[in-house]
C-alpha cells in the first residue's frame, strides 16, 4: 500500500470516529441511553416525564451547587449530576462526580464509558484507553446474560477503545477491540444495529492499513447490505483509487 492509500485509511479510520460519535451522540435515543439532554424540547420534555426516578437530580449549571452534600449522592445520582454538568461545559467538575461515582459503584459502565468517551474527545488517549477496556471488560463478565442496552455499550465500547489505540499507534490492539464488533451477532435492535455496521466500517478502514483489503471488502459489503450509502467506501477499497482522499472529505463534510 503506497502512502496516499495509508493516509487515507488513517483518515478514514478518525473522521468515521468523529462522524459516528457526533451522529450518535445526536440521535435522542443514544442521547436518552447515555442520559444525555434532548436537544429537541418536545422531545426533552417526553423524556423528562418518562424519567421521573428520585435518582435525578435537578441542578442549575450556572450556579453554585456547593451546599450540596455530594459525598452523600449515590452512583446514579452523580452520574445524572455529571451529564447535566457536561451539557452545561463543566467538564472538570463532571469528571470529578464521574470518578466518585465509580469510587462507590466500580461496576457502574455507564460511568466508565462516559469518561472514557470524554477523554477520547479531549485526546487524552492512554487514559481513555485505560477507561474504555474497563468497561468492556465489565461487560464482557455478563455476556451471556447482556440486556439490549449493554449489547449497544459494548458495540461503542469496543469501537472507541480501537479507534484510541489506532491513534496511539497501537494498531493490533485496535484491531482486537474493533474485530470484537465482528464476532458478536447482529443486534436485532435498530439502533444497536445502525453502531454495529458503524463498527464493522472502522474495522474494514483498519484491516486495509494492515494489507487484509479481501476482509476489508467482506465488511464493506455486509455493511454495504445494510445501509445503501457505505457503496462508495466497498467501490473505493475495490477500486483502489489514488484520488479518493478528496473525495472521501467531501462526502463526508456534512457529518461536521
């Protein structure tokens, strides 16, 4: 593989990242699965009403919280408590009632996977890597008894952890992580299916930089299969064109 073709996996392998986390992360169901606020506020309000659990906690970010005693929070509380913080860009705060969180539930996911994510963003990569593959390997204790919502945690887990290991220059351990997304049957639930094709895409990206394009192709074509608009990737790995680079970027500047 030349160096244009090189440059371009790698590229593919961040923007898909960077695409898959924005779209993901403004789709009100994968919103609603991480506890994040809808943007929509019809939507908010249906989700608010259909939360209603004492473990939400009502905070305005804009003033001072201090008087609340948050030792005495539970897991679940300071992890309602540190998504509202994060919408309202007190990141450093987040984290703190993030990691206390996982002080008192270390087998709280949810927690670890939203540092880990936060920490991918921030490009913080060795610590996200260390965040990601504790949640995964929590996960993976409960595999045979996994419910809809930890399927769809592992599948973003699992692409995360790779994407950050690539970007380290790990690239094997990255392909443990995204060819784990390979091994695990198709979800039956739409959006836990939409992130699995999404994963298999990242792989196929990966498996062209290390020289297996058949295996790449093969991915390419599944996900192909599912969602009409991944042709042009399965048409460009088939055809190996030299100038893709571009026009890989402008297909993909309206992700941004």
């Amino acid at each position: 593989m030349d160096c244009t073709k090189g440059s371009l996996v790698y590229w593919l392998t961040n923007s898909s990242m960077t695409a898959f986390q924005q779209l993901s992360l403004n789709h009100p169901d994968v919103r609603k699965k991480l506890g994040l606020p809808q943007k929509d506020p019809q939507l908010a309000a249906a989700h608010q009403k259909e939360l209603g659990n004492p473990g939400e906690i009502k905070i305005d970010p804009s003033k001072n919280q201090s008087k609340l005693s948050f030792q005495n929070l539970s897991a679940l509380e300071l992890v309602n408590l540190s998504i509202k913080l994060l919408a309202g860009g007190r990141k450093d705060e987040a984290m703190s009632f993030l990691r206390l969180a996982i002080s008192k539930d270390p087998e709280n996911v949810r927690a670890l996977l939203i540092i880990g994510q936060t920490l991918l963003q921030d490009g913080s990569l060795p610590e996200a890597t260390e965040y990601l593959e504790r949640t995964i390997a929590k996960l993976l204790l409960k595999e045979n008894q996994m419910e809809i919502e930890d399927v769809d945690l592992l599948i973003l887990s699992s692409q995360w952890a790779g994407v950050a290991c690539i970007r380290q220059g790990k690239m094997g351990e990255g392909l443990v992580h995204l060819e784990r997304i390979a091994t695990m049957k198709e979800p039956e639930d739409p959006k836990s299916k939409a992130h699995y094709y999404d994963g298999l895409v990242l792989l196929s990206s990966t498996l062209i930089n290390v020289g297996r394009k058949n295996d790449a192709i093969n991915y390419l074509q599944m996900a192909t299969a599912y969602d009409e608009s991944y042709r042009v990737f399965l048409q460009q790995c088939e055809n190996e064109e030299d100038d893709i680079t571009s026009d890989l970027v402008s297909s993909r500047r309206g992700d941004y």
